[in-house]
C-alpha cells in the first residue's frame, strides 16, 4: 500500500520526466486516440520491464558493496546516450513517399493520411517496425522509465530495504501502477490527429529531445571521468 | 481593362511630397512625445540625441510613406535597433557589474532584464504554480516582467507576428546578416525544417514546466552573445556557452548569410512560433490579389520567415508565420501582395490598408527603440569627448 501510495502521490513528477519524450512521440505518430492507448501501454510495459530491472537492482543493492553513485551514473550515462540515439534517428530521419501504397482507386494520393503517406527510409528502422511493431515504443519507455527522477529515487531506497526480492518487485510493480495512472490522458493527444502539422511537429521535437538526452548521457560519462 | 487593373494602375504607391509629408505629421508628434518620454532632457548631449533620434525616424518614415517601400526603410531602423540595443546593453552592464557575465549572486538577487522570449515558458508554471520562473523584477526596474507582458499583449493584439519584424530587439541581427550577398548561396531548405521552431516551443514548454526553469534561456538562446550570460565557472557552463555561441553564430550570422533568409526567427526561435498564433487575432493580414498574380514565385523567393509558398500563394494570402516586413509587397512586379484589413473588402484602396498598418507599426518601432538610439548617440558623444563609451 506504501507503495501505491508513494507512487499516487509522485507521480505528477514522474511525468514531469516522462513528458517531453512520451508528447512528442505521440503527436509524431499521428495516432487516433485508440491508436495512442495500443502505443501507451506499449510505453507503461516498457516502463514495467524497467522498474522490474531496478526492483532487481534495488534488492541487490541492500546486499552488496557495490559503489552505487558510481555504478548509477555510469547506467544512467549508457541509458540516456541510446535512447538519445534512438529518439533522434526517430525524429529526424528522412521520410519518403509511398505512393504506389497509398494510392486510392481514382489513383489520387489521399492528403489526410498521414500515417500512410510516411514510410521510413532507414532500412534499420523499418526492419524493426515491420517485423517487431511493439518494439519501439516499448523500447523508449523502458529507456525513459530508467531515469532517476527523485520519486523513482525515493522508491528506490525504500525498495532497497524490502527483506526478500518477490517484495521488491511488489514494492516497484505498485509504485508503477500508482505513478501510470498519470499517463492515461496523454493518449488523447490522438484527438488532434487530423493536424498533420502536428506529426511533423512532434517527430522533430522528439528528435530534439534525443540530442538533449545524449548530451545529458555524455556529460554524466564526462563527470565520471573527471572524479575518477 | 478591367476594375483591378484600374485601380493597379491609378492608384501607384508612390505619392506627391507634399502629401507624403501631410501624412506624416501625426508621426512627428507622436514620435516626438515616444523619444522624449513627455519632458525635454536638459543635457546637451542627450537634447541632441533627442534631435537625432527625431530627425533619423521621421526620415525613415517620410521615405516609407513617400517612395511606397516598406521593407527598406523598416530594415534599417530594425538592425540598428539590434545593434543599439547590444551596445546599450553590453556597456550598461560593463558599468554596474564590470562584465557581461551573470554571476549566481546576480541571479539570486532577482533583477534579470525580462526578454520577451522567456514568456512561452513562463505560462504554464504561472498558471499552475502561481510561480514566474525566471529571475527578474515583476515591476520596477530595466525590462520587468509586467512591463513586458503588457507590451506584448498589446503589441500582438495589434500587429500579431509583425511583432518579429517591427519589434524585436534581436531579430535585427539575423535580418541584416541575411541582406548582406545580392543572391543566396544556399537556394533550398528542407520544407520539414520550417516546423522546426514548433517543435522547440513545445520543448521548451514542456520542460520549462516539468523543470520550472527557462530552459531556452539557459541552454539555447543564441543572444546571450550580445547580452549577457552566466559566467563560465564550470563544464556546464562552459558548454552552454559553446552551445549558444555556435547557435548565433550558426543561425544568425552564417545561414542567413547564405540563404538570405532570416533563419533564427523562420527555423528555431520557440517565440516567433508562438508569435504566429497571434497573426489570427491582429487585425492586419498580408493578402495577394490573385486576379493581378502572375505566379512568378518572387515572393516566395525573397520572403524572408518562408511565410510564402506555392499553396498559400495559390489561396491569395501568406502563411501564419507571415512577419508582416513588406518584403514581399515591395518586391511582387504587379503590386499584388498587399497589406490588408480583415473585415474590409479585399479589392479595396491598398495605400490606405498599407498606412493603416505602418502607422502603429513604426510607432511602435519608435516606442521600442528610441531609448536605445538615444542611448548609444549619448555614448558615442561622451567617447568623442572622453575617449571611453561608457558612462560612469
């Protein structure tokens, strides 16, 4: 209940970290409103999947010696310069047309479709999407989820303190679910779908976010090594 | 010949001097009550930059009103305004803190000059939190706060995005790089690219928010290069000061100069992005008479925010990103862009649409900057006679 509780009360901070990137990515998308709730809960699991690797961690944490400001920042550093990458190949590579896809029957290219008018051209990226569709969202929000905003600080050390691991994870799966609730409105940004504007918009600001998470991951690594 | 040609051909911009100067004569008074604030100074230095400032605006306005070019004698006042400002800022600061740089004392004390470009980020933590996160002087004071955000109000419900080109104190900078070459060297940029500055306004916006801290001002701002900054004491610091010297020097010196276009105010600048919504409620547009348009596409060439292009042309107006600098109307061969009133007819006496908008906005100019102009005419004097341009 601790947990929940904890997870109610900060979870509007939790967003606060969460929001620059799960906003832009939902308005790239140009997803209906059922559309955003599908790629939402792909976001939450991710972010599931990562609370779970932290639950882990935490209980690990109160048996060992490890040199633990040490060790987070080198796994926050790693973690913000791939989802740095990831977020801005997202946000700004280049899209093609896909005409011969798109074309209705009078052979027009219908102007409001936006999710069929734009195919990634990276090969990489496309391989990904068609054959593991879930992938990236999941993948940002495992990436955004491992970010140590001070509610997940919070938790962390109260999860840390937890006797057995099964504990832990209950102590981490509850802080999720009362942090997630949070999260929910934000598919409605579907509602504003028929904007196109609005895609092209939030793919390059998701772009620039992923530059803002790199350079926040490559600062951490250079502070390491200057203190070492 | 039809109605429009008809009035296309007997209504020419240009006018006689003697009318020319009956219509400036409201912006000789008006200028002068802006430039004196309401008393004569009695300094000789400072009666003289008064006279100057005087003579130098009503020229300019006279030539707009007389010759029917806007964007010319608009240019010029606007990138001297930049530079006035830099100069008046710069020396101000040299004089009451020995530098440019901001130190984190100066910070807690809470007298930062308020920028108009903070004000995005200052909304949703305002209306949210009660809070304005940036560390100025709500009233009182160089630039407070309140002062700004009424001038912006004001100016936006008036002239909407006209704010960036007859209005902003940094716009000058990029406006006057761009005019430098006679062809642009680079032609084409990318269409995406013009979304550019809305992606930003929502970062900024949101992280602001999540943050409660400015982060434009303190990561990106390309204009604490000719304003101030906070000193570099660390590799943060260090690095932020790299960041927003290579942005000036990227965006508003290099590309402008190769592509002639303004591309801080068309391609990043989070204000003019959320300057753009107001164009809907300004009671001015910039409008094309497709009747007279022969689709030369030289409007879209030399529109400096890429506010024109194929399909706004298409549909007789510009886009919303439209900065109402007259480039556009001074440059179509058939005079058929045109400044325009909503709510009047459409094919109706362009000279009086176009005074009606130049009037608030060179006044508004004269407002804005005639402190300034007078400012740094004091200073050149006192460098003449003292050999130092600063005051004190």
């Amino acid at each position: 209940m601790q947990a929940l509780i904890l997870g109610i009360s900060s979870g509007t901070g939790c967003i606060a970290y969460c929001a620059p990137v799960l906003v832009s990515y939902l308005l790239g998308r140009g997803s209906r409103v059922s559309g955003n709730f599908f790629v939402l809960f792909q976001f939450l699991a991710g972010r599931f999947l990562g609370y779970m690797i932290f639950a882990i961690l935490a209980w690990l944490l109160g048996r060992t010696l490890v040199q633990v400001p040490v060790f987070f920042s080198l796994f926050t550093a790693f973690i913000y310069l791939i989802l740095g990458i990831l977020l801005f190949l997202y946000g700004f590579i280049r899209e093609q047309t896909n005409e011969k896809r798109c074309k209705n029957s009078s052979g027009a290219i219908p102007e409001k479709k936006s999710g069929c008018l734009v195919q990634t051209d990276n090969a990489v990226i496309r391989k990904v999407q068609d054959r593991w569709p879930i992938l990236v969202p999941m993948l940002i929000g495992l990436l955004a989820g491992l970010n140590f905003c001070p509610p997940f600080l919070l938790a962390f050390t109260d999860a840390a303190s937890q006797e057995t691991l099964p504990r832990c994870l209950m102590f981490f799966a509850l802080f999720f679910v009362g942090t997630s609730i949070f999260f929910l409105p934000f598919a409605f940004i579907g509602i504003v779908r028929r904007y196109n504007i609005l895609s092209v918009v939030g793919k390059l600001a998701t772009g620039l976010i992923g530059i803002y998470y790199f350079y926040a991951g490559l600062m951490l690594l250079i502070n390491l090594l200057t203190i070492r | 010949m039809n109605d429009l040609e008809k009035i296309k051909k007997s209504e020419p911009l240009k006018g006689s001097v003697l009318k020319s100067l009956l219509l400036i004569i409201p912006m000789l008074l008006l200028s002068f009550l802006m430039l004196s604030g309401g008393q004569i100074p009695s300094a000789p230095s400072k009666i003289f930059a008064l006279i100057m400032a005087f003579i130098f605006f009503n020229t300019l306005f006279f030539l707009m009103v007389h010759t029917g070019k806007t964007d010319k004698f608009r240019a010029i006042a606007f990138c001297l305004f930049a530079l006035c400002l830099t100069c008046s800022f710069i020396s101000h600061y040299i004089e009451a803190r020995g530098s440019m740089g901001i130190s984190d004392r100066t910070l807690l004390a809470c007298k930062l000059p308020f920028c108009h470009i903070v004000i995005p980020m200052t909304l949703i933590p305002m209306a949210f939190t009660r809070t304005i996160i940036f560390p100025g002087m709500i009233i009182g004071g160089y630039a407070s706060i309140a002062t700004m955000f009424v001038i912006w109000i004001g100016v936006s419900l008036a002239l909407g995005r006209g704010f960036c080109s007859w209005g902003c104190f940094f716009g000058g900078w990029d406006d006057f790089f761009s005019r430098l070459t006679k062809k642009p060297l680079i032609k084409k940029i990318s269409d995406k690219l013009h979304y550019l500055p809305y992606a930003v306004l929502l970062l900024i916006v949101i992280s602001s928010a999540a943050y409660l801290f400015p982060t434009y001002c303190a990561w990106l701002c390309p204009f604490k290069t000719v304003t101030e900054f906070q000193d570099v004491t660390s590799l943060k610091t260090l690095l932020e000061t790299v960041i927003f010297i290579s942005l000036f020097a990227g965006l508003v010196v290099i590309l402008p100069f190769l592509t002639k276009r303004r591309t801080q105010c068309g391609l990043f600048c989070p204000m003019g992005a959320l300057q753009s919504f107001t164009n809907k409620i300004s009671p001015f547009s910039v409008n094309i008479n497709k009747d007279l348009c022969v689709n030369c596409k030289r409007c879209i060439k030399v529109c400096p925010t890429f506010s024109m292009d194929e399909k706004s042309v298409s549909k007789g107006k510009t886009r919303i990103t439209c900065v109402k600098c007259g480039k556009c109307v001074d440059a179509c061969p058939e005079k058929a862009i045109f400044f325009h009133i909503k709510g009047t007819a459409l094919k109706g006496n362009y000279k009086i649409g176009r005074l009606l908008f130049i009037y608030p906005a060179f006044l508004f100019l004269v407002a804005f900057s005639g402190s300034d102009f007078q400012v740094v005419i004091v200073r050149l004097i006192n460098f003449v006679s003292t050999g130092s341009f600063l005051l004190k």
